[in-house]
C-alpha cells in the first residue's frame, strides 16, 4: 500500500512538471512578447479550487497559443478558506512574485481581506464572490467581481415555492458574509414578492459540530412547516443532509431545496452524499454545454483534471471553473487592448472587455459583471441527477431554445421529492398532542359572552368559554383531521395580540377580534363569522301612540284569567244559596247555566242586594262587590296611563346631533374603535371616552356623562338584549369588519379553516349558537321610568285570597246547614213509619208478618232501630 502510494505521489509530480514545461515550451518561438504575471489565490483542497486551478492552466495555455503580444504566467497561494491567510498570499504575491493581477478568492470574507491588504499597490483583483456590498467598488477602487452575480436564483427558489403552492418556508444558511450576503435583501425581498414567509431562520457556523447540528435539526422537526431552503457551501451540506437523513427528515412530507453554490456541485458528489439527498430540488447557474469551444475545453479538462487529481472520482468541470477559465481570459484580451503601463491602465482595459465566454456573456458594469438570469432546475434521485428544465425571469422553461414559459414549475414535469410520494407534499404537518397549536385568547373582553376565562386555582389551569371560543370549536370539528390545540390567555388589547400572532408567539388568536386594515398587515384573517358594522347606541326616549289591542294590555294574561275565574267561582256560590229561595234559579240546565253567567257577571256593576234572601250571598257579593270595584277601577286608571304614555325612541338619531352639541361619546378602551372615531367619523379626540365594562357604558348612558356609545354590532345587540327599557341602537351601521380569527400571513390552516367555517355556516350551527348568544343575556331592566306596566295577580293577591276565601266560607256554610235540614226530615220521615206500622197492626195484620215486613222496612232505613219498634209496639 505505501509502496503503491509512494508511486502515485511520483507520478503525480511527474505530470505536473510535464505540464508546465509544455507550457513553457508552447510560448511561440521568435516572438517577442511581453511577459506578465498573474497571481490567484485558490482554495485548492476543495473541489471548486482544484477546478480553477486546471482551468486557469487551461486558459493560459490557449492564450499564449493564440497571441503573440503577451505571454502570461501563473502564480497560485493556496487559503485554506482563512481570510487571514488569503491576505498574506496576497502580500506574497505583490511582494515576492511582482504579479500585476490577482484572481479569486471564492468568498467575500477572503476577498475582502485581499483588497484591504492590496489596497496601496495599485493591484487589480478579479474576485471570485458573487456578491458583494453597493459600496465596495467605492472602498476598494481596484476591486472587480469577476462572475456573475447570483442573487437572481433567490427569485427562482421563491418562484418554485410559490408554483406548488406553499406558503412558509425554513431558510438555512451558513454564518458567512458571502451566504448572509445572499440571504438579505435578495432572498427575503423574492419570498415577499410571492407572499411567502419565513418560518425560521437558521444561521449555522462553517465548522458547526455534529451536536450543534442535531440540536438545530431537532428543533426545526418539530415546527410544522416542511419546506427547507439551503444555502451553504458544499462541506457543511453534506453534513446537514447526512444528519438529516438520519433523522428521517428526508422521508415523505419533507421538501429541501438548495441553492447554486451547493447545486453547481453536484457533478462532483459521491454516492453517499447523492444517497442522502434524494428528492432534493436544486438550483444552479446555468451555461451552454454546445459549441466548439466549450468540447474543446470540456475534453482537454477532462484528461488534465483526471491526472492531476485522479483521487476524484467525476472529472467534468462545472460552473466554477467555466467562470476561472473566462476570468483568465478576460485579463489577457485586456493586455492587447492597448497599451498597458499601470494597474490603472489595467483595471480600465478589464472594464472594457466585452465577450461571450463559455460561462456566459462577459461584460462589466460598475465593476461588476451583470447578474445571471438563467438557472437550471435540478432533481437529484438515484445515483445521480435529473435535468428538469430552466428558470428565466419570464418563468420555468424545459428548454431554454423553445421560448415557452410557464409560471409553475409543474409544466417541467413530474418530481421526485423526498420519500418518493405520489403527489407533491403538502409542505407543512399537523400539530400534534406533543406540540399543539398555540392560541392566544384575550382575558378582559367588554362582555363574557363571548370570551370568558376563568382561573380554576384547585387545577391551576384556564377555562375558556363564550361565543367565540364554541365557534372556534365547532369549527375545528368539522376539519377533514383531528387538530391539536390549546388555548392560552392574553392580556393586553386586541392589536397587540394580533401582532403576537404574526411574530409567532400565537399560532393563532380567537376571540371577538374585529377584522382592520391595519390588522390585516400583520395578519390574515378568516372569514367573518358575525355581523360586520359599528352602531351607535343611545338612550331611549319615548313619543305618544295607541294600538288597537291597547285595551287588554292594562291586565297580563294570568290577571285576566284569574278574574274571570273569581267572576264565576262567585256566581256560583250565590246561584247555589239562592236556588232553594228563588224559584227562577230552577229550570233546564241551559237556563241555570245562563243565569249563573248573569250573576257572576252582574255583580260588578250592581250589588242587587234586595233581590239575595240569603245573608251568605250578601255576604260574598259584599265583598266581591269591594274587590270588584278595585280591580275596575285599577283597570280604568291603568288603561287611562298606557292611553296617553309615549312610545320608546332614541334620545339621539344620529352622529351629526352628537357634534352640533359636542357632545361626549363612549367606546371599548381594547378595541380598535378609537380610530375609527376619529378618523372616518371626525369626532373630537377629547370629546372621546374609554370604557372597560358594559355597566360603566350603562351607567354613563343614564347619567348624561356620555351621549352615545359606539359598539361593533354583535356587543351592541348583548348590550341592548341587557338593558332592552334603557337603551335602543340609532343611526346607520357604519361598515367595519366582523370577528374573525387570526392566523400567520400565509398560514396553511388558514384555507382549511375557512372551509370548515363555512360548513358552520351553511348547516346551521352558527345559527343556532347566534340564538343561543342572545337568549343568554337577560334584561336586566324590569321596567323603565317611562312605561306603564301590566297589572299582574301578584298586584291584587290579598284581595284575590280576601274575596275567595269570603265566598268559599258562605258555601261550606251553607252546606252545613242543608245537612243539618236533610238530617232533621229523615227523622220526621222515620217516625211516619212507626205510625203506619202501628196502624197495620191494629187492622189484624198477623204479628210475624207484620215483623218480616218491619225487618225489612229496618233494613232499608237505617234511620229505624227495631228496638225503637219492639218499644213502640208494647206502647
């Protein structure tokens, strides 16, 4: 093995010495051209590094063939990706090897370092970095960005996002100036533009360890959104997705999407990277593969590449060494432009050159070649790639000649995504009991009926009631899943909790949250699930009115049937006395009947008292006459009052009253009315009080402190169901949003929710809680200063008990005595018997005879002892 290494090591050595005395020996003999040195400072134990460098050889050699005026030379430093080492190479290369020129480095951070210490010596840099600040070409005056800019390719991955319709993304990417410097504004600004947000954002070190890793990988498993943006260099990738993979965060419902400088490599990566990375879509700059001179290239690349680091087991070159082999090529067209004495001069050729190299079109503006807009969409599955189509900023393309665009990348074909799932995931998972969603509810609305939290200390936990809350229920029930949620309280007003939603510390809020403009920028909403509108509520007066039923209305309903009641019961009682006196209350039983009628009726307006023969029925009549006159006359002067009440009506009809007064006005101190009131409506500011409870809004109602109050319609409708005498809603409904619930701008529930809600609505449901809402609040106002109650029983209950009790004892009186009569007649009719008996024995009647007949006489009336007879018989 040693033996075999030694060899290689040999070999190696050998074929670069060859390379560079044919180079050497390839400058053209006879001509007298000048010499110039160039420097680059490479990051040659990288794959990008080892791909310039071959690349850079490679230009060399095609320049000195091809021209006869300048015969350019290399010197290479190797950074090891340290900014410090990357500025010491630089000195070197100035210093020690006189170079006029230095290309690379590959990173902002090295690149930055090598014009701060290049700075005083007039030496031209064609970095590498494709981003830099606004104001570098300002600070360094000889600095120039030698590739095209890539930040386009944010537009791509936002626009691929987009096309499948999710909405939140998780965006990690290497703590460096050169990713950061891609990330901000580009990427946030191309996610904004297609209304996509993100989820978290995961800086992660260069040399992060695999338990900082996991940690981080471990904590974005659990969000719910599924969709992972990646844009690192390749080394700290392959660690992310190997952790990933282990994780099983590459299993079906996950997406990742990466950027150029992980995609542009992917010619280059062995099995086990491509095996942990399968269904990942990549992005990467893209360039013609057609052409003379890029086969000429490709090949000659091939055969060098292999050879000089024949341990690589692809030797294709990718973008990084197209851009290397164009950078070359660039300086030596700028030296047989003209005449080229000074760094100056030569920094002013370079920004002069203009032509298509193989990694696009090569021409500078402000220092910096223009950005790429072309970018190849990639699909890693198998053991390699799949080449899906290309991304303009017209839109995705499956080739870049046939000049049709789409705006979804769907036209490109079928993907493979992680866990090779029939359709496109979903992008986001469903919260679990482990890691239920959040909701904020707000502690202290105007009225509990439709948010109520309560603290119960035994269980140290929050009970959540009200309207809103059974709404919010009820429609989580009728999702197509079972979701997992937990409601948590808030205190503060309504803006501050929508603003807790968008920061994420709420997945959602529930509650009466009314639905602005200026809510709406922070937050989506669903739809409204009560009536939209601000009312104005204000006191009642009242305005004169009859109605046709007016005259039944002084007694309720019990009053007149207890009346009627007594009416009869009294009749009867005296129909009873007086039938054994009066002959005319004898008779057919339609005639009894009628005349019962006509004395329970009559006695109220006559007592008739010479016509009683009985003191019973004076008696009752007497004092049903009292209650009767009474109840009449209460009748009369109950009737008389509601004759000339006034009807209820508001105290203010409408806003423009209130400000020709300037007149003091009420709102809820949580909710967004202030502004409302101010703004739209043009109320004075000081003439504008906060209330916090619906007693403090009736209380000011009452006292005049307040001329109305202006309430979103579904609390003015609770508020006037309370106090009904007191208080009436006036005026036009101002349109405003209803209640809503409040979730993330692009929250993936949101669509789901809304569905849900609407089958609430449509079925029934949120009608019947409506009805329930309302019938829950109680008035609370018996009767009002300004109107007449009815008379109840509960008015007349002594004289109800006095009369009743009058006419029952004269009955129960009288009944005693008609007993005590029938008692004496049996007696009479008994001793009747006795003589017809005595009578029948003297005529000859036989004795036992005569005693059968008696027994059976004593039989039938028990009123005739047969002791009383034997007595009688021996008389």
């Amino acid at each position: 093995m040693f033996l075999y290494t030694f060899r290689l090591s040999i070999m190696k050595t050998f074929f670069l010495l060859l390379f560079f005395l044919i180079t050497f020996a390839l400058k053209p003999e006879g001509i007298n051209g000048v010499e110039q040195v160039i420097g680059a400072i490479l990051d040659c134990d990288t794959r990008v590094g080892k791909e310039e460098r071959v690349a850079m050889d490679i230009a060399i050699q095609d320049f000195n063939m091809e021209q006869n005026q300048t015969f350019i030379k290399l010197r290479s430093k190797c950074s090891q990706q340290k900014p410090l080492q990357a500025a010491l190479a630089a000195r070197h290369l100035i210093s020690k090897n006189k170079v006029q020129l230095i290309l690379g480095p590959r990173s902002w951070e090295e690149t930055s370092t090598v014009a701060e210490a290049s700075e005083h010596y007039d030496v031209p840099i064609l970095s590498f970095a494709d981003s830099s600040p606004p104001w570098a070409p300002e600070r360094w005056p000889f600095l120039v960005q030698a590739v095209a800019s890539t930040y386009t390719q944010m537009k791509a991955v936002a626009n691929i996002i987009q096309s499948w319709g999710w909405h939140r993304a998780n965006v990690i990417y290497e703590d460096t100036d050169s990713a950061a410097n891609g990330i901000s504004p580009y990427l946030y600004g191309a996610l904004q533009e297609v209304d996509v947000q993100i989820s978290n954002l995961l800086p992660l070190p260069s040399f992060a360890d695999s338990s900082l890793l996991q940690k981080k990988l471990e904590e974005l498993k659990t969000e719910q959104y599924r969709v992972f943006v990646v844009h690192t260099s390749l080394a700290l990738a392959t660690r992310i997705f190997g952790l990933a993979k282990e994780m099983k965060m590459m299993d079906k419902g996950y997406v990742w999407i990466t950027t150029d400088s992980i995609t542009s490599l992917v010619h280059s990566m062995n099995f086990s990277l491509v095996s942990s990375m399968q269904g990942v879509v990549g992005v990467r700059d893209s360039f013609l593969e057609t052409g003379p001179d890029f086969r000429s290239f490709f090949s000659r690349f091939l055969q060098i590449f292999g050879r000089k680091y024949p341990e690589e087991r692809h030797h294709e070159p990718g973008i990084f060494a197209l851009q290397a082999y164009d950078a070359v090529r660039t300086v030596g067209l700028a030296w047989n432009q003209g005449e080229v004495n000074s760094g100056r001069q030569l920094l002013e050729s370079i920004l002069k050159t203009d032509f298509d190299g193989l990694s696009g079109k090569i021409q500078f503006t402000q220092q910096k070649l223009e950005p790429a807009t072309r970018f190849q969409i990639i699909n890693i599955i198998g053991k390699g790639y799949r080449e899906l189509g290309f991304w303009t900023g017209k839109g995705f393309s499956s080739s870049i000649d046939d000049g049709v665009y789409n705006s979804s990348m769907e036209s490109l074909g079928h993907v493979i995504w992680p866990g090779d799932p029939w359709c496109a995931p979903r992008g986001w998972d469903l919260p679990t009991i482990e890691n239920p969603l959040r909701i904020g509810v707000p502690n202290g609305s105007l009225t509990n009926k439709f948010v109520e939290v309560d603290y119960d200390p035994s269980t140290n936990q929050y009970n959540f009631s009200g309207f809103s809350v059974d709404v919010f229920n009820e429609t989580a029930k009728h999702l197509k899943y079972s979701l997992q949620y937990k409601f948590v309280p808030f205190e503060g007003n309504y803006t501050d909790l929508v603003k807790k939603v968008q920061s994420r510390e709420f997945d959602a809020a529930v509650g009466d949250i009314a639905i602005t403009s200026s809510r709406c920028e922070y937050v989506d909403f669903t739809y409204p699930y009560t009536e939209s509108g601000l009312v104005m509520v204000v006191p009642i007066l009242v305005s004169h009115s009859s109605t046709t039923w007016l005259f039944v209305k002084p007694f309720t309903r019990d009053m007149w049937l207890l009346t009627l009641f007594i009416n009869v019961f009294n009749g009867f009682v005296v129909w009873s006395i007086e039938r054994s006196y009066c002959s005319e209350l004898k008779g057919p039983v339609l005639n009894q009947i009628g005349t019962l009628l006509w004395l329970a009726f009559a006695t109220l307006f006559s007592l008739h008292a010479e016509k009683l023969h009985s003191n019973l029925s004076r008696m009752a009549m007497v004092v049903w006459l009292f209650v009767a006159l009474i109840i009449t006359q209460s009748y009369t002067a109950s009737l008389t009052s509601m004759l000339t009440v006034q009807n209820l009506v508001p105290k203010v009809a409408n806003i423009e009253t209130i400000k020709s007064k300037n007149a003091m006005i009420g709102y809820s101190q949580k909710s967004f009315v202030e502004g409302y009131l101010e703004g739209p409506l043009g109320f004075k500011s000081n003439n504008i009080r906060s209330f916090a409870t619906e007693d403090e809004y009736a209380k000011a109602l009452r006292s005049g402190a307040i001329a109305a109050a202006f309430l979103e319609a579904p609390v003015a409708k609770l508020f006037v169901a309370k106090y009904c005498k007191s208080f009436t809603i006036a005026g036009p409904a101002y349109q405003v949003g209803g209640y809503g619930f409040a979730f993330p701008k692009g929250s993936l529930l949101l669509p789901e929710i809304d569905e849900a809600l609407l089958n609430v609505l449509e079925n029934g449901v949120l009608k019947d809680l409506e009805e329930r809402l309302i019938k829950s609040e109680e008035c609370v106002d018996i009767q009002s200063d300004n109107e007449t109650a009815s008379l109840s029983p509960n008015n007349f209950f002594v004289l109800f008990i006095f009369t009743g009790g009058t006419s029952t004892t004269a009955l129960l009186i009288y009944y005693f005595r008609a007993t005590d009569r029938f008692k004496n007649s049996m007696a009479q009719y008994k001793r009747i018997w006795i003589k017809i008996v005595m009578v029948l024995n003297k005529l000859g009647y036989r004795r036992n005879r005569l005693s059968t007949e008696v027994s059976d006489v004593a039989d039938k009336n028990p009123w005739i002892a047969p002791n009383n007879l034997h007595s009688r018989s021996q008389v």
